[in-house]
C-alpha cells in the first residue's frame, strides 16, 4: 500500500485531559481531533484499545477484539439518558456502568435495544467467549484463568454452560460496556473521518496468557495440559536491558495455525481494521522468528529463535482481507530475514531519530539515511521524551555511560545546527523535512516535556502508561507552528 506525504501525532486517548482519573472518548477527544485538523494533520497515532489487566499496560490485554470500557465518557452516558450528571461526578471507582446498565435494562427505547442487540449479534464471534471470560474472572475475584478450577480452566463444556446460567446478568452487563465503548469509539472515529484524519491502531504481536483469546483457543497456543505456558515470549539482551526482556506471553502454535487457515489472526486483524485505519503492527520481527523462553524462567538470557511462518501469514491475510495498510515496527535485532518479510509486502519501517546519534554516519536512523517508505518518529512511546533524552544523565534508566551521552549529545547539536534550546522542535522539523513519506511525533514532544512525561519504561513493571495532558495543552499556538512546518514541508 502506497502512504502519501503525510503526517501525525502520537496520543494515546488514556493521556487525554479528564477529570475522571484519566482521558475518555468525550469532549476533549474532539478538541484533540479539532486540534490535530488546525495543525493540517493526517494521523492520530493510538496505542492498542484492549482492556488493560496487571499494570495497565495496553500490551497486556484481556482480548485482542475487545475495547478498554475505562475509556467511556460519563459525559456521553449522560448523553444516551442511563446516567445523571450528578452521579457521574461522584467517580467512584467505575460502578457508574454498572449503573448506567441498570438503567438499560428498564429503558423503553427501541432504538436503543434494537442496536444493543444487533452489536451483540454482529460481534458474537469474540463477544460471548469475552464476556463469558470477564463474568467468571469477576466470579473468581479477578484470578487469571490459570487458577480456575480445572473444569472451567480447561473448558469442560458442563461447567461453561452452568458458568453461562448462573452468571448470565453479569455477562449481560460485560456486552452492554462494550457495545458503549464501540459505540463512542465509532462515532469519534466518524468524526476523525470528517476531518480527513485517520487513525493508526497498534496489534501487539502477542496476547496476554490471561486472556479470552489463550482460554478460548488453547489449541493455538503452546500450552501444557494444565493450561500452563511451555514457552514465553520476549527478546534477548538490547539497548534498553541487559537480560533481555521478558514479556512472559504464550507463543503461538504456528503449525496449528497454518492448518486452519490462520483463521485467528484473519478474524483479529479484520476486528482491528473496522476499529482503526492503518496498523502499527508491533514487533514485527517476531513474524519471521521469536524468541522463545522456557516457561518458568525469571529473565529473557536463555530463550532461543524459532522461525515463524510470516510470509505465509501475510499472504493468507492478504488474500482474506486485501490491501493491508501495515507500518512494520522493526526495531531491535533486524536480520536480513526481517527485512525480506517486510519489503515483499512493502510495509514501511520505523526509524527513530533518538537512536540516530550513536554508532556513526551510516546510522540508518539518521535522516540522510532514510528512505521515502518509511514511518519516521521523534520517538515513540518506549522511548524517553526527547527533552528528556537530550538531559538524561548515566545510570537513570539509560544503558549509556556518561561519555557516550555526552558524544551524542554534541553530534546531535552539530547535526541538526541546533543550540538545544528548544531541542523538541528541532527534532520535529528534522523528521518532517526528512525524505520519508510519514512523520510521527509524540504529543510529549510538541509540548517539550521531560522524562516526567515519559509513557513506558521497557523491562520496568511500575510507573508507566500513567501520563495525562492538562486541560489547555493543545493550545493554538502549538497547532499554528506545527502546520506552518507542516505546510513548508509538503505533509499537507
């Protein structure tokens, strides 16, 4: 698929302004959209819209079809007449769908039940495996499924349809937040469209193992006979851990897959492409191999690669779905294998103008070195801000020494012709001038923030995905300097 010159922000909805605990689908969605319209935009990044479990990271979800219903606006509930304004200002800890669903029950407008039901119908394909997976998880005070008792962990059909009997309002309530959460997802998206600016979703390669999708559909997975994973996913030693990283999701059962016609991933990136318009397809190098850690180790050393069958894949994706409007996230240790995969289906890569600086001229992520079909990023949402990198001292979270900070530092000054005043923008215009056909900056670095709004630390398990804009934050004034570079630059 060709991308024309363009470009867009990085902005996950959770980082939008809130005054419930974090951003939503509501109001200031809008004047984000509006903003992004002013700055002659054509993206709106997002990272993956699952519910989050265990740290709320958007990497690990509960399924890979379902929305994050904390990403409802009350406003909107307000709106659709199952809550009062009043008692969305009392943002308890979410009871309020519980609530609203309450009121559903007793509402007489055909309209709305008649699309509740259609929803329901429409998606029963992951939606009664994924409210049947929440209703016992809640039952169970929210254990993952691997500590179930063995008839409901491993699927006995009787204990499912007893679980499906005495549960059957909870799911109920599980379907009604999800048909709000895609309900106010596709009338934002609507909105987005309207204002010619699409949206880049991101599939993570693997799914969480306490999940829907691993308890549903264990035969494609490597799972023991108990359930337990025989293998775990991660990657070896890099630029952000010195034990590798270990994610600890099940690996796929990629023999199995390929017998059934990859008929999992051909119903997943489907899902995705009615939600989003483009897919950050994430870690794209585990679709030629993995790295694959034996189940019950404590850090990443000891995994080894195993080939994946990506072409094929791509292919069976391809012939299922068409054009496959893909951005490869190819970062890490990229083979000549890698680069195959990717170039035969001609997906863009990543470059990242924050590693650009280290290892000499030929850096590919230099700007000279890039090519047209490529996504160029400040950095992404793994990275530290760009203020923050250009400040960061030795030992803080950064693999570097404090000489190789310091040559980095000067060479990126030298290079961009900058005094490192406003380090941020000089970033930015470096990206959009650059030859490749899509820019990408994080909002953290539209507004020069440091590493305090920094959204993940890889290999760390606290403290992220937490950042929030302050109300006001995309001001005029940033929208009118981003569309002049943006203009000057042929992104329009």
């Amino acid at each position: 698929m060709n991308f024309s010159r363009a470009s867009g922000i990085l902005l996950h909805p959770t980082s939008l302004p809130g005054k419930y605990g974090i951003g939503d689908l509501g109001d200031e969605a809008y004047k984000f959209v509006d903003f992004l319209a002013t700055a002659k935009q054509t993206y709106w990044q997002v990272l993956p819209l699952g519910p989050t479990g265990y740290g709320d990271s958007p990497y690990q979800c509960f399924s890979a079809f379902a929305g994050n219903t904390n990403l409802i606006s009350p406003q909107k509930i307000v709106e659709d007449g199952f809550l009062t304004e009043e008692e969305t200002n009392q943002k308890p800890e979410f009871p309020i769908l519980r609530l609203a669903y309450e009121r559903f029950r007793l509402t007489t407008s055909v309209d709305l039940r008649g699309k509740f039901e259609t929803f329901s119908q429409e998606q029963a394909a992951w939606l009664d495996d994924y409210a049947l997976f929440r209703a016992v998880k809640k039952s169970q005070n929210q254990a993952s499924w691997q500590n179930w008792d063995a008839p409901l962990k491993l699927r006995d059909k009787s204990a499912l349809a007893q679980a499906r009997e005495s549960l059957r309002e909870e799911i109920q309530a599980q379907k009604f937040q999800q048909w709000l959460f895609f309900r106010q997802w596709n009338e934002l998206k609507n909105y987005c469209h309207s204002k010619n600016i699409k949206i880049v979703g991101d599939v993570p390669i693997f799914v969480a193992l306490d999940s829907a999708d691993v308890w549903c559909n264990p035969s494609q997975f490597k799972l023991n006979e108990d359930g337990s994973p025989k293998v775990v996913a991660g990657v070896p030693p890099d630029y952000f851990s010195t034990t590798g990283q270990l994610w600890g999701n099940p690996i796929y059962n990629w023999e199995q897959m390929q017998r059934d016609g990859f008929r999992w991933w051909i119903e997943r990136v489907k899902a995705t492409l009615k939600t989003v318009d483009i897919v950050r397809v994430d870690h794209f190098r585990g679709f030629a191999a993995s790295w694959e850690v034996p189940g019950g180790n404590t850090t990443a050393q000891n995994g080894r690669w195993v080939n994946v069958p990506g072409k094929k894949l791509f292919n069976a994706l391809k012939n299922a779905l068409g054009d496959l409007p893909f951005w490869a996230e190819d970062l890490g240790v990229i083979t000549p294998d890698v680069e195959e995969l990717r170039d035969s289906f001609g997906f863009p890569g990543m470059r990242i103008l924050q590693f650009a600086f280290g290892g000499g001229t030929n850096n590919h992520d230099l700007p000279h070195n890039y090519i047209k079909n490529c996504v160029a990023y400040t950095g992404t949402h793994d990275n530290d801000t760009t203020v923050g990198w250009f400040n960061s001292q030795a030992g803080s979270g950064s693999t570097r020494d404090a000489e190789q900070i310091k040559r980095e530092r000067e060479f990126c000054l030298d290079y961009l012709k900058s005094d490192g005043k406003e380090i941020h923008w000089d970033f930015i215009r470096a990206v959009w001038e650059s030859v490749a056909d899509t820019a990408i900056a994080p909002m953290q670095d539209l507004l020069g923030l440091g590493n305090e709004a920094r959204m993940n630390l890889p290999a760390s398990s606290s403290g992220n995905w937490y950042w929030q804009l302050r109300e006001g934050d995309f001001s005029e004034e940033i929208a009118e300097r981003l569309r002049r570079l943006t203009e000057i630059y042929g992104r329009v």
